[in-house]
C-alpha cells in the first residue's frame, strides 16, 4: 500500500535536509541517520493518520452500524409491505 505524502510536505522536507548537509563535507553515516530520522518523524507527525487500534476499533463500530442500518431497512420495509386497516 503506498502512502501518498503531499508535494508541499516532501518539498519542505528536502528542503530541511538540504539545509542539514549544507556547509561541505557530509556527516558521519550515524549523524545523516540521525538528521533522517527527525525529518522523516517531523514530516509523519504532520500526516492525517491514525494508529492500527483506533482504525480496528472504527472498522467495528462501521460494521455494528451497517448492521443496525440494515436491520431498520428491513423493518422499513416491512411496515411498508403490512396492509393498514
């Protein structure tokens, strides 16, 4: 599943990490992890997203809603098909 990050939010991430290695020689291996590893947990924060239980609890209550829908459409459509006196 790819995730799609916005233009705005990947050009201010370059941006960042041009600003971070500027300056002449690169830094050691373990720096550069370090800078990436910021950037790229600054640039996630700023996403729309939500953890794997919040999402599995939301499935859940969609599914119990779905069931209560279909259940009233089935009463619905009962008292419409029940002749009135």
């Amino acid at each position: 599943m790819a995730i799609n990050i916005p233009a705005d939010l990947l050009n201010k991430l370059a941006a960042q990490l041009n600003e971070q290695l500027t300056g002449g020689a690169l830094p050691p291996i373990e720096e550069m992890e370090k800078i990436l590893r910021a950037l790229l947990q600054s640039a996630v924060s700023r996403l729309d997203l939500v953890n794997r239980s919040e999402f599995d609890a939301q499935c859940k209550v969609l599914a119990r809603t779905r069931e209560r829908l279909e259940q009233a459409e089935q009463q619905l459509a009962t008292l419409g098909q029940t002749p009135r006196h």
